[in-house]
C-alpha cells in the first residue's frame, strides 16, 4: 500500500531538515489535520492569525524602531531579508541558513527548530512572531503561551503550493509587519527574476523528484510546491498522476525511466550518483549517468521564498545537460 504524507511533510521541507523528517512527518500528521479547527476557535480578539492577506490593526502601532521580530521558519526569514527588515530581527532558528548577515549576528537568537522554550522565545520581548502554516502542529501551543504573555502579534503564513503565490505571502508579511511598501517592492522584484527565469522555458524532458532515499523513497507528486517548481522550470514530473507527497517503488521509477533525477533531500552530487549505482535495475534507466542527476541545494529549492528563481536558475542549466 501507498503511504502519503501531505501537509505536514511541508514542515520537513521548509525546515530541510533531512535526518528524521520523515519519521517527524509521520508523527505529527495528526496535529497538523487539527490546524483549521484550532484556528476557528480562536477567539475574535486574539493575537493569533492563518490568513495570509490578513492585515491586523495593532501592527500599525509599531514604528519600524520598535519591531522586534521572530521568525521560525527559514522561508519567513528570507523574506523578511528580501522585504530589508533584518535589522529588527531578534531570533532566527537553528535551521536558517540565510542571510549570512543574520546567522552570523552574535545578538540574534536561534531557536529549536521544533522544540521552542516559550520562556527564551518571551526573554527576545517580541513584538511580531512570523510561523508557517505546517508548523502549528508543532508549536502552536508554545506560541499561543507566548503571545498571551509578551502580546505579540502571531501570523501563521499559510502553505504555499505555486511559485506564483510567493508575491502574495510577500504582502501577507508586509501587512502583518507594516511593511506594505517594502513587501510591494520586493513582490515586483521577485516577479521579474521570475519572468525572466520562466520566460520561454523550452521543454527539458521527464524527471523524477526524489525527496528522501531509503529505507522508504518519496516523490512530490502533483499540488505540491516541488511539482510546480519543476513544471515551469520547463520538465514533466514523472509521478504527476500521483497527488501530494507519496512512497514509490524501485520498480515504478523503472517503469517510467525518467530522463532525469533532482534530488531535494540535501544530497551531493556524489552521494546522489552513490545512490543512484545502488538503485535496483539503474542499468536499464537514462539516470545512470551523472549527467542526468541534478543535486540542487534544498534551502534554494524547497524554499518558497525569493530565493526560489535562484534554485529554478540552478535547475535549469543541469537540465540543460
């Protein structure tokens, strides 16, 4: 039988963590399916938001001074990097790994990725905290604790499954932060980085999305992030008639024997091409050879952030092969 793992496994992708974040999605798949009713009982004069065009009033009270801002997820962070709101950044977590000026800064605060201290998270006196939709699961009790007892505003971005929604949580963490104008700007940036990247994408053959290896291998089917990036980078998912993120076979990848293999698992080039000599039945597949296997750095490819184009770039020229 098929195992699926769907809106939690985004909670693995956008923290790239790549040791046990299968078994974590596993986990917490539960919680995650409880995100909307927790949600619509919150109360109407909480701090706590998941829409992700909400604008809330006391943000505005804030003068940009006086932000002091928390983002727990690596995509939020690169946001707020690309919306030029890094110097009011207090705490990070121990997964972010841009922008270098924020990792190196011995004043800003790192975080468990999945573990938060709601009492070092209330000692940063945040003013603003920015999660992930995937991530309430997780946290969102810790958050809730810390939101009653600092009042800072908390805005779950919600998950996004297209490039092409990345401008809109751009203006979603504008709002939220009163930033519009800032997130205005980087939206238009991101867009035409975008354009230029898509713009005429020739057709770049079939892959096969590989988003962990053994013991079980997954694939990112249709509706999910992945599949989009891959779609307009120009390729055809060999796994699009699946939906969501899903277990495969050894032998379901040699039936289909993609023209290429990208790996979204943190993979090198030399670990991938390892993995792929160990692949039952690699002889008969066109992925055998190194030139058709493409390792992109996941933080540039998972990401649903301004950093994406950079990743599709990457992408592009090893299809290129």
């Amino acid at each position: 039988m098929r195992k699926v793992v769907k809106t939690v496994v985004m909670l693995f992708l956008v923290m790239n963590l790549s040791g046990c974040g299968m078994m974590m999605m596993q986990q917490q798949q539960q919680q995650q399916n409880d995100f909307s009713e927790q949600q619509e009982s919150t109360s109407s004069d909480s701090n706590l938001s998941s829409d992700r065009g909400s604008e809330l009033n006391s943000s505005e009270s804030f003068s940009a001074p006086e932000r002091r801002i928390v983002s727990l997820i690596p995509s939020n962070t690169e946001i707020l990097a690309a919306l030029g709101l890094e110097e009011e950044v207090v705490g990070i977590t121990t997964v972010d790994t841009y922008p270098e000026g924020l990792i190196s800064d011995p004043d800003v605060e790192r975080l468990d990725a999945f573990e938060f201290d709601v009492e070092q998270l209330m000692a940063l006196d945040p003013t603003h905290i920015l999660s992930h939709e995937a991530s309430y699961g997780v946290h969102g009790g810790v958050l809730e604790d810390a939101a009653a007892a600092t009042g800072a505003e908390v805005i779950f971005l919600e998950e996004v499954e297209t490039v092409d929604e990345i401008p809109e949580t751009m203006m979603a963490a504008g709002e939220f932060l009163g930033a519009p104008d800032e997130a205005r700007r980087a939206a238009a940036e991101f867009e035409a980085d975008l354009a230029a990247v898509t713009e005429e994408a020739p057709d770049r053959g079939t892959v096969f999305l590989q988003v962990s290896s053994g013991p079980e291998m997954y694939t990112a089917g249709r509706g999910t992030f992945l599949h989009d990036v891959v779609e307009k980078a120009g390729a055809e998912n060999i796994f699009e008639d699946l939906e969501g993120f899903v277990s495969v076979s050894y032998e379901e990848i040699l039936d289909r024997n993609p023209d290429y293999i990208i790996s979204a698992s943190g993979a090198g080039a030399e670990q991938l091409s390892e993995e792929v000599a160990n692949f039952r039945g690699v002889d008969n597949l066109s992925i055998q050879s190194e030139d058709r296997q493409c390792a992109v750095d996941p933080d540039i490819l998972t990401r649903p952030g301004p950093r994406i184009t950079q990743g599709m770039t990457e992408l592009s020229e090893c299809l290129e092969n």
